[in-house]
C-alpha cells in the first residue's frame, strides 16, 4: 500500500510513473520502447532513476511500468544512472533539470484525476491512443490468436490422429 511521503508534516502526492515517463521522454525521447536499442535504454533507465529517486516507486513496480521488466533491471539502471551522475557533470545538470520539472508538475497538476491500471497509477492523458498504438495493439492481438488457433488445431488432429474425438 502506497503511503504518502511527507514533507514539513504535509502529506505529498506521489509522482504517477507515467509523469515521470511523459517529463523523461519530452526532454529525451522514447523510453517505453522494446529492446535495448539506444537512445531508448539510456532514456528509459534515467527514467527509472527518477522514478524511484523522485516519485519513491517500488523496483518491482517500476519494471512492470516498463514493459515488464524484472527488479533487478530496474536496479541496475538506478546504479548505472547514480556512477554517470557521479562521473559526468553533464548527466548531473540533466538530472537535476528533470528533477525540477517532475517536482514542477506535482505542484502545478495536483488536481489531475489519477487511476489505477494494474496497480500502476496513471493520469488520463497519459495514454494517447493514436493510431500507431492501434495498430501495434491489433498486431499482438492478431499475433496471440494465431498462436492460439494452431495450438487448438495441432491438439485437434493429435485427437483425430489417435482415433480420439
């Protein structure tokens, strides 16, 4: 259960993964990408610093936000992220820039209705349905039938092979 952070006794609302997603990949690019490919890792492991180090998201959580990642990614990423910090001035000053505006957008939006989604909270506009998303969303469910279809098909003429109906 989510328990508020508190701040000079004020309760603080927790940052959605999906803001923190939004303010990443506005300034960087694309985070929730499959693969490995870069720029996307990069920006999605800054993205997952700043979402346990700003929003105080669970590494489980997290890595179920970035398409089901495990823990351990997710906690990779975070150590990868805090040595650049450490090392590279620039990485730091990009940190920070981020920071600031995920803490801008907590202030300035605290009214923006939230739900959640398989126990991730996200805001109504975090999810554009655009017609790319259609169209990726209509090949995987195209792509999971098919698999279906030839399993209940190959188990069919096993049965009808084997003289059982």
């Amino acid at each position: 259960m989510f328990v508020p952070k508190i701040d000079d006794g004020v309760p603080m609302r927790q940052t959605a993964l999906a803001e923190i997603d939004r303010v990443v990949s506005e300034r960087l690019g694309h985070a929730r990408v499959a693969g490995n490919a870069q720029p996307a890792a990069f920006n999605r492991q800054v993205a997952m610093y700043l979402a346990k180090r700003v929003g105080g998201w669970s590494l489980t959580k997290i890595g179920k936000f970035y398409n089901g990642r495990h823990h351990t990614t997710v906690r990779h990423a975070i150590r990868r992220i805090e040595a650049l910090r450490a090392v590279n001035p620039d990485v730091d000053g990009l940190l920070a820039v981020l920071i600031d505006q995920i803490k801008a957008v907590g202030v300035n939006m605290p009214s923006r209705r939230e739900r959640v989604v398989r126990g991730i909270a996200i805001t109504e506009s975090a999810l554009p349905i655009t017609e790319e998303f259609l169209m990726i969303v209509a090949d995987r469910l195209a792509s999971h039938l098919k698999v279906r279809i030839d399993e209940i098909l190959a188990t069919r003429l096993l049965d009808a092979g084997s003289g059982r109906t």
